[in-house]
C-alpha cells in the first residue's frame, strides 16, 4: 500500500522534498529579545486571529507567517512604509509604480500590476478587521502594531471576495488600564527622519484610550540635471496618526472606537528614461541612482482618514460582534512617465532616445467605503465552535486622470474620468468540530454577491471628448474550505486543507489614450494544502512547513502598456501554481535567536490563445509573435512573481550589569528573478536580489531605553524593481544604502 506521500501527485512530492531540503540550516520567526542568561531561553505562544478567534498560531491549520512588532520596526528603520513587506515573509513580494502610495502584492505569485486607481488585488489587505479595498488604502503606514499576520492561500469563508491569494492582517495595539507607551526617533543619511511615539492607559474604571503617532521625512536626494537642481527629488513628508478608545463597563460588554488618518506630500515614482540596456536586465553604463534629466513635473500628495467601531457583547454561551467600518481618501499624484527631456521631434532630447514626452497624473477625488459586519459565535471551549454572520460593502469612487504637454509649459491637454459604485453583501458560517482528542474538522461556506456600476468619460484630448461608458457587471458564488488537523503529539500537528475562493468582476476604463473600456469576468481558485507545525527542543524550535497547489480559472489580468500604451483587462483560461514554504524560530542560545523562512513558487499561464501587445520602446522579446505581432504568452509565469524567497534575522545579547545588554541584530531578504510583463523580454525583468539590514546597540532598564546604529541595504546594491515598455526602457530602481542612529524609550 502507498504511503500518504506517495500518494501526493509528483509535483506536491517534489516540494515537500524542497520543503525538507530548506528546514536543515535555518530557523524561523521573531521575538523581541533575547532572555538574560539567568532565565530559561523558550519560545513564546504566537496568538493570531486568522479564523476571527483568538487561538495558538500552531493550532491553527493555515499556512501563514506572524511577523512581531520589533521586526517591522527594524525592517521600516528607514522610512520604508508598508512595502517593507515585500520578501519579508514566504511567499510573499510587493512593489509599486506610485511610489508611498498604491502598494501591489503578491502572494504565491498572484497578484496584479494594474496601476489604475480602480484596480482590484487578489490579496486583500484588512487593517483593525476592516478591508482595505482601495490601493490607495493598503499604503497605510506600520506604526504601533501588535502584529501582522499573513495568511496564505484562498480566505473565501471569513474574508469573502477578493482574497484568492491570501490575506494581510494588521492588529494594532489596543488600549488597555494600564498606562504603557513608547517614544521612538532616528536620523539616518539622505536626511530619512522618523518619530514615532505611543501612550494609553485608564482614564476611568470603565473607559481606556491610547494615541499612537508617526513622522516620517525624507530630504530630496536625486540632481535634475536638465533643470539644474540638485536635491530636487525623491523626498517626501509622512504622518499618520492613530486614537483608540475602549469602553469596558463589565466582562459582558466592550465598544472599541478607532479613528485614524495619514497626510503624505512628497515625490511620485521617479521613473529613469532608458535605464535598462537593450538586451539584458542590466543598468546601462554610467548610470548614476543619484541622477536624473527630466523635464516634467513630479509631486504626489495624500490623505486618507477612516473610523472604525467594534462592539462585542457575551449573551451567555452566546458571543455576538459588530464591526462597523468608513474609509476615505483623496490623492493627487503627478509623474515625467517618459522619464527624460524633449523628444525626437522636439531637440534636444535624452537620454537616449525619446520618442514622445509624457507626463500624467491620476487623482482621486472621491473615496468612500462603508463596510459593516455582524457575526454570532457561541463558546470557544466547546467541543463543537461554530461562528456565522452578515456582511456588507458598499464602494463609491471617482477617479480623474490627466495628462499633460511637456512641451507647451506643462498645459492640460487630455482629460478623462471614471466612476464607479460597487455593492457587495454576504452570508457565511463555520465549524470547528473536535472528533476526538487529537483530530479536528473545520469547514466552512460563504455566499456574495457584488454589483458594480461602472462609467467612464473622456472630457477633451486624444480623438476629443468622449460619452460615458458604462458596465454593469455582477456576480454571485459560493466560496468555501475544509480542513482535516490531527496532532501527531502534544507539540506537532499536521494538516489538509481543501479551500476555494474568487476576485469579483473587474472594470477598466482609462480614456487617456482610448476609446473602449475593458471587463474581466470572475476568476476562481481551489487550493490544496498540506502542512506540519511542531515545537520541540523543549519549546526551544518552532517549524512550520507546508505544501500547497493551486487551480485557478479566468485569472484576471492586466496587459500594461506595450506598443499601444492603453491598460486592458484580460481572462486567463487557467493558471497552475505549486510549491513549498517554510518558517522556523530557534534559540541557539540563551542570547542568541534566529529566525527564517523561505518559499519555492512555481506559475504558468495555460491559455495557447491568450495574446498581448509588445513592448512599443524596443526590446527583445522572448516569445512566440502571432499574425498581429502580438506575444503568445502561453506557458510563462506570472508578472512579479519570484520562485525563490528567503528571508533570516538573528540577535545575539550580550548581557551588562544588572540590566543592561550590548545587542547585535541583522536580518536578510532574497528574492530570485523577477518578470515584470505578462510577455517576457530580455530586458524587462529584475536579476535576484538579497538586501540587507545591521542594528548595533545598547539597551539599560530591562530594554526599557535603547540606543543603536543601524543601516538599511547595507551593501549599496542597485537593482532594477519595475519598469515603463511603452516610449522607451524606463526603469524604476531601489533606494540607496541608508544609515544612522535611533533612540528608543519606554514607559
């Protein structure tokens, strides 16, 4: 008879193998520091909400990753805002086209490189229990947070549409009695400023509240040589701020209020006019990251603001919820998208070749969301917990876009606008039903239906104005999972998880530069996962692994820019996905913790007819032309998805005196090659990039004050993270190397 691994298809057999073969030299996962030699050196429990209920990460049978505050503290040191993320945890990579604002991500490749501000993600991201939808409201900055916690693979039961990929969770610090704060500054080269501080605690019996803030500056680092500035870009101003306040009048009862708002001013995505050399993903010579030459105008300003109200009763055996939820935002962001100066039939002109000036802007000047949740739990100690409930989503966006003549003083010389109204509702329950001691079902099912009410206009520009075009889309399925968990011991459970999910309709209209819209129909996933997590070494080693496979049908897709330079939506008959990931946590020592994780990804497009439009800036590409000189991009993987993904942090304590403590902290990212394009070129792709970071420093008071150098990619490495293939091979590249020194205090 078959053992259970042989009887996994070849390709699960084969990452569980890659799985294994990555567990020998690494440990995963964070803790803020490292015990006195004195103490026993042991693993804390990780508590996540990934199933909207307080439980041990290793009971819960989900591939996911918690990353602790201090690791986004160390990984944001210089001013990285939410984009931090991007390698930091399995499977998972992020980039943009906006700069600070408007972040993609990726989770096991799925993702989506659409930069229209209407654009839907197949990762949802979901801040304090409320989803951000908008791209423009996933930039929040990390400040103050408890934890984030990624969760990978299709969420269909409890976050519903949208969330095919995976979810991002972000928890932050509640208010509590007790009075607790921090303060936390820092300087570092190219003039990156961050203050960050946090205070709360009792203000009556009954009543708690906690005020969380962020600054963050940078100085503008990057010489226009055309205009003769130096320091005239790559700056910016970002501030967030964050009130709590909670209501406790008895065990039975609590109301959690959340009023938050972000204001960013500062530079748009600095885009690099032929950067990429003809031929291969490489800079060409001379480059200079300090350096650029552009004649258009470049400024980018944000503010969002949002509420959010949480209130819990206990009815007896009962648990009821409400979350109730409104976001808003507004933007502006203006870029020299050609990346240089003038034009072939405007001399001069440079660098190299320029076929026409560009020089857009997208704004935003209406973003409301309103969403509300209702759920019904009973008893979390009963054998049988089941949880159900009611949401709802209602959606209503205005979108400018505009472009401009760089050559007749800047002057407006197209303008078109999109609208759109979306309503969505589900219903949805689960279960969690011990069978016996050490085997355990959930399962779960969820039904939505979404409607949108899309419009698109052009007001003047390209052909002259054009009536508005509308859709209508809508959409209505059932989404779900199952999953079998038995605990092989006291300290090691394993798992199957069978789970499906769906992106509702997507609509596309920028009329800059044409005159039709373009509609996506639902895509659909089913994921099959199997997965093991332990702690051994007397609580000394957490591992955690798994192995997952992916169906998916209709992925959507964006085909950005090409010859034609218009964005249009496309469905994927299939797209396959496999692989293997990993996290680890481990003391080494009393003093000395080190943590990993990493993730093999494979994807590939299956649809033999499936075309899209070519580079219009000159490039090489790669595959198969059809009748139309089109790319027939059957068989390539996915845009951004990289195959490879590690990431390993390691402290190491020395204590002094009778509580202080000399500390030495690092921790390293690698992300494998990357395709930027549906199509695949020579040239448009990033090579493999590993980026490093060092925090050297003292803590005193039992870690109560800190002070520590730091440096962020600390090797200086330039690498090409996106690019422009419509006017010619502009590139957008990673910052420099950042250092400098941080004071940390608490209460």
């Amino acid at each position: 008879m078959p053992t259970a691994s042989q009887r996994l298809p070849r390709r699960a057999r084969l990452a569980l193998s890659l799985a294994a073969a990555f567990a020998v030299p690494a440990f995963a996962q964070d803790t803020a520091t490292a015990p006195r030699a004195d103490k026993p050196a042991t693993l804390q429990t990780i508590t996540v909400t990934a199933e909207k209920r307080v439980e041990d990460m290793q009971k819960v049978p989900i591939s996911m990753t918690v990353l602790p505050a201090d690791k986004l503290e160390a990984f944001g040191q210089a001013g990285d805002g939410v984009l931090q993320l991007a390698s930091r945890a399995p499977s998972v990579y992020a980039e943009t086209s906006y700069g600070r604002e408007f972040p993609r991500f990726y989770i096991r490749g799925l993702g989506n490189s659409d930069f229209d501000l209407n654009a839907s993600q197949p990762v949802s991201m979901v801040y304090d229990d409320i989803v951000q939808e908008n791209p423009i409201l996933k930039g929040f900055p990390l400040f103050d947070l408890e934890q984030v916690e990624v969760l990978r693979g299709p969420q269909g039961t409890l976050f519903g549409r949208n969330s095919p990929a995976g979810v991002i969770k972000f928890e932050s610090r509640k208010p509590t009695q007790e009075t607790t704060g921090y303060a936390r500054v820092s300087y570092g080269s190219l003039g990156t400023a961050n203050a960050e501080a946090a205070i709360g605690g009792a203000l009556s019996s009954a009543w708690s509240a906690r005020i969380s803030a962020l600054a963050q500056h940078r100085d503008n680092w990057i010489d226009n040589t055309f205009k003769g500035k130096n320091d005239d870009l790559g700056g910016y101003n970002d501030r967030a701020v964050r009130v709590q306040a909670l209501y406790e009048p008895n065990s039975d009862f609590n109301a959690l209020i959340n009023v938050h708002a972000r204001w960013l001013d500062g530079s748009a995505m600095v885009n690099r006019a032929n950067a990429i050399e003809l031929g291969e993903p490489s800079f060409v010579p001379g480059f200079d990251r300090d350096k650029v030459a552009q004649d258009g105008n470049n400024k980018q300003h944000l503010f969002t603001w949002g509420s959010n109200l949480h209130l819990n009763w206990k009815l007896g055996d009962l648990n009821l919820t409400s979350i109730t939820g409104l976001e808003r935002a507004t933007t502006y962001s203006l870029g020299d998208v050609d990346g240089g100066y003038g034009a072939v039939f405007a001399p001069p002109s440079g660098p190299g070749v320029i076929p026409f000036p560009s020089e857009t802007a997208d704004a935003l000047p209406k973003d409301r969301q309103i969403t509300q949740e209702i759920r019904l739990s009973n008893d979390q100690t009963e054998r049988l917990k089941w949880q159900t409930g009611v949401y709802y989503f209602d959606e209503d966006i205005a979108i400018d876009n505009f472009s401009y003549d760089t050559l007749a003083n800047h002057a407006l010389n197209d303008w078109a606008q999109q609208s759109q109204r979306t309503k969505a509702w589900a219903v949805f329950g689960s279960a969690d039903y011990d069978v016996t001691d050490r085997f355990d079902i959930r399962a779960g099912a969820r039904f939505s239906h979404d409607k949108r009410d899309f419009s698109a206009s052009r007001v003047f520009g390209f052909d002259g104005p054009l009536s508005p075009l509308t859709a209508k889309p809508t959409d209505a399925r059932w989404s779900g999972d199952i999953t079998g968990s038995y605990a092989i011991s006291d300290k090691t459970n394993a798992y199957v998880r069978v789970a499906n999910g769906f992106r509702a309709p997507s609509v596309q209209g920028r009329l800059t530069f044409a005159d039709t819209i373009s509609t996506a129909k639902p895509e659909t996933i089913t994921s099959y996962e199997f997965g093991m997590k332990t702690l051994a070494a007397d609580g000394k080693l957490r591992f955690n692994a798994d192995i997952y496979k992916y169906n998916m049908h209709n992925e959507q897709l964006t085909a950005v820019g090409g010859a034609t330079n218009v964005t249009q939506l496309l469905n994927a008959k299939k797209t396959e996905g496999y692989g293997a990931e990993f996290d680890a946590e481990a003391y080494l020592t009393p003093n000395f913790i080190v943590t990993a994780g990493g993730s093999y990804n494979h994807t590939e497009l299956k649809d033999r007819n499936l075309a899209v439009a070519i580079c219009g800036s000159g490039c090489t590409v790669l595959d198969p032309l059809n009748a139309q000189g089109n790319a027939l991009i059957n068989g390539n993987v996915l845009p951004n998805s990289p195959k490879w993904i590690g990431t390993f942090t390691a402290r190491y304590g020395i204590p002094y005196g009778d509580n202080g403590e000399f500390f030495v902290y690092t921790d390293w990212n690698y992300r494998s090659e990357i395709n930027f394009f549906l199509y695949d070129s020579a040239e448009y792709r990033s090579k493999a990039f590993l980026e490093g970071g060092l925090r050297l420093g003292y803590n005193w008071d039992f870690g109560k004050r800190e002070v520590a150098l730091y440096g962020r990619n600390i090797t200086g490495k330039e690498v090409i993270t996106g690019a422009i293939d419509f006017n010619n091979r502009t590139a957008f590249v990673n910052d420099p190397r950042v250092i400098g020194i941080e004071f940390r205090a608490e209460l």
